[in-house]
C-alpha cells in the first residue's frame, strides 16, 4: 500500500457496498451459525479441570506445574475467542446457552456476560476506534489536555518506552475490564439502563472464585491461579492491542479502515479459534469465526491495497515502536515528545503487506 493509495483511500464510506458484494459473493453458509462449535466448550472445560487436577494431586516437579500452568492459561484464552463468538451470536444456541458459555469464556476475567455485551458489542463495534467514544482505545491528545492526570497511565502502555509497558500485556485485559466497569459505565450513554450493580457483584464473585482456587490449591497457587491469568492476559492482549491502535481513527466506522488483521501459521490460527481474523470480525460481527478466512480471501482479491494483515509477531513489534495518543484521525502523537508523531497511514507497506499474504497462502492453502 503506497502512502499515495492509502491516502486516498482512507475514509471511503463503502462498507455497506463492501457487506453486500461479500454476501453475494460467498457461500451462503459463510454467514449462518455453527452451533457445533459449542463443544469446544466440554473439551476446554475438561482440559482446564485436568490441569488443575493434575497440578494439586498429580505431584509432578515444578517445571510440569509450570507447564501445565501455561496450558491452562492458553486454555483461558481461546475459551474466551470462542465465547466471543457467542455473545455475537455467530454460534446460534438458545439465550441461555449463550449466557452460560459467556461465564465460562469471560468470568475466569472477571468479566460477565451481560457487561461484556454491553461493553463490546454495543459501545465498541458501535463507536469503533472512534476518539474518545470508543472504550477501547488510549483517547485523544484533547482528552489528556482536559484531564492532563490521565497521562501517568500512559507510561504503562506499549510504545511508551518505561519497563513498565514490557509487562503491560500479561495484566491488561482484567484491569482495563474493571476501568471499564468501575468507571466508564458511569458516565458512557452506551450503558444507560445497564444494570451496574449486579456486574460489580458479578465481577466480585468471578475474583472470589479465583481466591478459592488459590486457597483450595495451597502452594500450587503459584501454578494454578497466578501463571494461568498471566498467560492468559497475555495472549488476548497481543491481538486485542494490535486490533485497532495502529489505524486511523473511525470516520465512518468503516474496518478497512479503522481496524487490521494479523496473519497466523494455520495451525496456530485454527488453534486460536481465528481470532486473527479482525476486520472480517468488524465486517460480519455474527459470523462464526472458522469461515472468516473466505472474507479475507475476498479482501485480499479485491481490495488488496485496502486491507491491512500484517503477521503478528510484527505488529506487535510496531505497537511498541509507536506512542497510544491520537493527535488528529491519522496521527499518533508522544504526549512527553510532541515532536514524535507517527502518521498510521504509512505504517504498513505494499512489500510488507504482499509478503504477508503469500506467507498466509503457503501456510494455509485450499481454503
């Protein structure tokens, strides 16, 4: 993508044209639910409970605790990919089926169901990278001139240089779920006629269940509590930051434009329930997530200077080389050094992104 096509395609309002060409394009049942993958839930369930198991009773040495950890926390993660499909709908299922697999994707975060609901589907996809309206994001250089105080956050974030931001991620999803909670539903139009309260009691019960854990596990807590929301945390975050920071901000909460993708190993990707498939999410939010690969495939055929699916290890790399502040639509700005601005448009090369796309199709052919 050259700075000259990029330019002139950012802010194109055509999401709806893109929606519509898509839908008829595709196989039909890229867009209907697949309530079979609901039973990931009895196989992650039943690997999360077997880890446990085996770190309180099994006696193993420190490095299998250690190991088994790790696995538990990856085991949280992609339980929560897989229940943000839910809560989307795109896995079909009555209500209450929906709520019960929302606990167990986003309470071991300490997030219930009906907040992240609200949270997500309503205040994030509905205002997307959008200034200081969306949720999800750092803000804009107006907000921290009005709330200068803001700022001291600002040194734990990637791209801001401190060691502190090197441990951001492992962290970052838990606490800036309570941000959210204990703050922004208080004065956000998005959660008017929420129900505050009972997501607060909710939320403190997810943690009280975590301390029981960790009382029940004894000196395993170490392995069973404290590694697995730490492994968790941070793969979550690794895609979560990497979704939006890095694109402009929202002129017409078009994803092309105010969201990216990142490119996977195909193992890896299915491993991950596809969540690296992020601006086909923003495109078709109920969509399951296993057929998200034929929307990117479409992308890349007819918008390939558009579309922005970089591998992740690199923009991770780049969300620490740039600062979180937006000055203007396009441009990150270093509240401490105003003279490092970064304009996001050029983040991503034509190069960079052609060989992304050709790494992708080795790795995962005939989809």
């Amino acid at each position: 993508m050259s700075q000259t096509q990029s330019v002139v395609t950012f802010g194109t309002a055509d999401e709806a044209t893109l929606r519509a060409a898509m839908r008829e394009a595709l196989p039909k049942d890229t867009f209907l639910p697949a309530p079979a993958r609901l039973g990931w839930f009895v196989v992650l369930q039943a690997l999360l409970w077997s880890c446990v198991a085996l770190i309180v009773f099994g006696g193993l040495p420190w490095w299998a605790d250690l190991a088994l950890g790790a696995l538990m926390g990856h085991t949280l993660a992609v339980q929560g990919f897989l229940a943000h499909e839910a809560l989307h709908g795109a896995l079909g299922g009555p209500r209450w089926l929906w709520n019960l697999v929302g606990w167990l994707g986003f309470g071991p975060f300490l997030v219930p169901p009906a907040f992240w609901t609200r949270w997500h589907n309503v205040a994030h996809h509905g205002q997307t990278n959008h200034g200081d309206l969306d949720p999800d994001n750092f803000g804009t250089l107006a907000r921290y001139q009005k709330h200068p105080e803001a700022a001291k956050f600002l040194k734990l974030a990637p791209g801001s240089g401190t060691l502190a931001s090197y441990v951001f991620f492992t962290y970052s999803f838990v606490f800036h779920a309570q941000v959210v909670l204990w703050l922004q539903t208080k004065r956000r139009r998005e959660f008017d006629g929420f129900d505050r309260r009972a997501a607060v009691l909710q939320s403190m019960a997810c943690a009280l269940a975590w301390l029981l854990l960790g009382v029940a596990s004894g000196p395993s807590a170490l392995f069973t509590v404290v590694v697995p929301l730490l492994v968790a945390n941070t793969l979550v975050q690794s895609y979560i930051m990497t979704n939006h920071f890095l694109r402009p901000m929202a002129v017409s909460n078009n994803p092309l434009d105010n969201a990216m993708s990142v490119q996977k190993p195909g193992w890896l990707d299915a491993l991950h329930f596809r969540f690296s498939h992020h601006v086909e999410h923003h495109l078709f939010p109920t969509m399951p997530m296993h057929r998200a690969p034929r929307v990117r495939a479409w992308l890349r055929r007819h918008v390939p200077n558009r579309f922005v699916c970089p591998p992740h290890w690199r923009a991770v790399q780049v969300l620490y080389a740039t600062p979180r502040v937006y000055a203007d639509a396009v441009t990150l700005v270093d509240l401490e050094r105003p003279e490092r601005r970064v304009d996001v448009r050029t983040l991503w090369t034509e190069p960079a992104m052609s060989a992304a796309a050709r790494a992708e199709r080795a790795a995962s052919p005939g989809r």
